[in-house]
C-alpha cells in the first residue's frame, strides 16, 4: 500500500491551477480540524491532519507551525531531544515558507530562550528586523522578547523603532503602554492604551481595561468611549491565522 501522504499528493499531482485555490482550501481546513482534534485530546489524529495540511499546501505556513508547535510541546513533556529536533526543523519549515510568520517567530525564539540560547533567539528576531527594515511587526516582536528577558531598556529601544516605522502599530503601543504602566506611568500608559484601543474599537478586553485604568487615574479625561454594542463581542484570540494552535 502506498503510503498516505504519497497517495494526498498523487490525487493533486495533476491537478490544473485553476484548482491550487481548492488544495488551500482543504490544507485549512486540515488544519482547523487537527486543532478540534487537539482540543479534544486526540493528539495522533490532530497530527496527522497537519500533516495532510502540509502536504496539500507545501507553502502554508500554518502547518509546519502547528507540526512544529506538537513537537515542541512533546519535547517539554517528555524532555526528549528527538522531540525538540523534529520542533526546530518543523519552526524552520514555516519561517522558509514564510519569514514573517508572527506565531512561529514567537515560539521558535521561545524554544532557543528554553534551551539558555537567549542570544540565538535575539539574533534570530534581530536577523529578521534586519532583513525587513521598513517592517514594525519584527521589531515589536524583538522588544516582546527584550521584555519577557527583563532587559527594557532594549525592550524600549525596540518599540522605539518599531514605532517609527508604523506610529499606528496596535501590539506596539499596548507593549510601549504596558512599559509605560510598569515603570508607575499611569497616565502616559493609558493615553497609548486609548491609542491602541482606537485602531480597533472591537477589541473587547483592551477596553474593558482601559475603563479599570481610567477608574485607577482619576485625572485622565476619556478620550476612547467603546461602542456599548461592541462590548458584547466575545475577545478574538491572537492565533496568526485561522486553523494555527493557540
């Protein structure tokens, strides 16, 4: 019998491109269900289905992150070395395929910092900033890592450019207003926070803080009202794309 990702890419070998689109479309949804799978504990059939996902669409990220993301989990629980080989090749994978993927840079960094590679995580995030200058995304991820290390001078320095790249970045100003917040800045945070708050009113549980904070700055005046409507909206997870891990 031949085996099932050589069958998966037999049956799309001649496929026109007009059905490219349609290979996608099934890679995503691949993708979803292993992540119902997952949540519902059925890791080998969460696995498999990213790994069909892979082979339908070689240049979706998504999958590798979401291979890579099982092997990485695999490798804290059971300290396996194999485990945590197979999460850095899979995190690799996805960066190849596509540099700017936010959830892989994440936890790949994460995984370097976890084995005491806390410089390697740095220069890999300080590779990518390079390698897209006029990007804010990669030095807001950089000043994200400088912050969970403890270094905010960096952390600060990071935003600094991030935000002068892109002076509407939302995950910049909440990291520059949470910055802010920790050095006793109360008022100086929340007007970043109402900044950030204003390039996505549908943001649920950045509003909801923003009114515990005004309630701890009696002084500020309001200058971000969320809809009433809006606020009803359950929080939408950062999750880097529909059918990826959390």
């Amino acid at each position: 019998m031949l085996p099932k990702n050589l069958i998966i890419v037999l049956l799309f070998a001649g496929c026109s491109p007009l059905l490219t689109g349609c290979t996608s479309w099934l890679a995503s949804e691949k993708n979803a269900e292993g992540c119902r799978l997952l949540r519902a504990g059925n890791r080998n059939a969460a696995m498999e289905n990213f790994k069909d996902a892979s082979y339908l669409d070689p240049a979706n990220p998504v999958s590798y992150y979401n291979i890579a993301k099982m092997h990485h989990d695999n490798a804290r629980d059971l300290q396996s070395p194999e485990e945590l080989a197979k999460a850095k090749q899979y995190y690799q994978n996805a960066i190849s395929v596509d540099p700017g993927h936010v959830p892989t840079r994440r936890s790949y960094a994460l995984l370097l910092v976890e084995q005491g590679k806390r410089n390697s995580a740095i220069q890999m995030l300080q590779a990518w900033a390079n390698s897209f200058p006029e990007e804010a995304i990669p030095q807001v991820e950089l000043a994200r890592l400088y912050e969970d290390l403890g270094d905010t001078k960096m952390a600060r320095r990071s935003l600094n450019k991030a935000l002068s790249v892109d002076p509407e970045n939302k995950r910049g100003l909440e990291l520059l207003a949470r910055s802010e917040e920790r050095s006793g800045n109360r008022a100086v945070a929340l007007a970043h926070y109402e900044r950030a708050a204003r390039l996505d009113p549908s943001d649920v549980k950045l509003a909801r803080y923003i009114a515990e904070l005004r309630e701890l700055t009696p002084s500020s005046s309001p200058s971000f009202e969320p809809n009433r409507r809006e606020t009803a909206i359950a929080t939408r997870p950062d999750t880097g794309g529909g059918g990826s891990i959390r």
